[in-house]
C-alpha cells in the first residue's frame, strides 16, 4: 500500500480527511433523503430499505439475487422483504422456470418510491451543482464511479450496481 496522504489541511481547524468526509457524506445524504421521503409521505421507510428496492430489475430479481447486489445475508434479506411486503412496496411471484424460486417485483407504489427518490436527488444533483459549478459536479461523480469501480475490482466483488439509477 502507498504511503499518499490521505488528509489535507486548508484551515488549522479543518482538517480534509477522506474518511471523515466520506462518512460526514453519507450520514448527511441519509438524513436528507430520510427527511425529503418523510415530507412525501414515506414515514415508515428506512433508509437501510434502499439497497434492497434498488436492486430489484424490472424484470423482477430472486431474494438472493438481491441479496448478493445488496450485500446482505439470505437472513436480512427475507426479515426485509417481509418489511417491504407489508408496506405494498413489492409483489412476489412465482418464478417461471425454476419452482424453486420466487421473483420479486416493484409495486405500483413501489415504483412511485423510486420515481419520487430520483426527483429528490435530481433537485439535491443541482444544489450540489449550484455550489461546485456544473464542470466539478460530473468530475465529481465521474471520480466518484471511477472510486466504486476500483474497489469493485479490486475486491473482485462485481456485484455493486444500482439497478435504478438515482
């Protein structure tokens, strides 16, 4: 492994460190998506749901399928499924080919989870850009994928994808 810094300093009392900023992120970006759902009436959705929705085709995905995308033991998986049942977020079928397996699926209302969620990030998308200018903002994501898909191949764990893209 290199030695490269991984914490800049601009200020004595701001340090720049990747880790910090990469969790400072995440749990901000949570509380604002959690925040948004609530006011579009999703209160009960959890915000750990959103790998499991996310990872649903629309041509319908097994529970391990899904567990594998999501990252989640066959376990969590079906204690969420059953969660995501309950509030009519998803349908299960039986698979057509194997009798074995079930396919899961969006519902209407599940669907409309996801329409409302890209409408969120599209608006927070343009805040960011308001902020870093347009130019940053694709150079962030671009940098950003490019990260992702480092570790991916890295890891040799190929299985990260969004299947809706937000």
């Amino acid at each position: 492994m290199s030695s490269k810094k991984l914490t800049t300093t601009t200020s004595a009392s701001e340090p720049k460190n990747i880790g910090r900023l990469v969790n400072m992120w995440k749990r901000f970006f949570d509380d604002w998506a959690h925040e948004e759902l609530n006011k579009l009436g999703y209160d009960y959705f959890k915000m750990a749901y959103m790998p499991f929705i996310m990872n649903i085709s629309e041509s319908g995905s097994t529970n391990n399928e899904i567990a594998i995308k999501a990252k989640v033991t066959k376990q969590a998986m079906s204690k969420v499924v059953k969660e995501l049942l309950a509030f009519d977020l998803i349908k299960i079928q039986k698979h057509e080919t194997d009798a074995r397996a079930a396919l899961i699926f969006l519902t209407q209302k599940g669907n409309d989870l996801i329409a409302d969620t890209k409408k969120c990030v599209g608006e927070l998308s343009s805040e960011y850009i308001d902020i870093i200018g347009e130019k940053n903002y694709k150079v962030m994501i671009e940098s950003m994928y490019k990260i992702v898909k480092h570790h991916e191949l890295k890891t040799h764990n190929k299985t990260l994808s969004l299947t809706h893209s937000i």
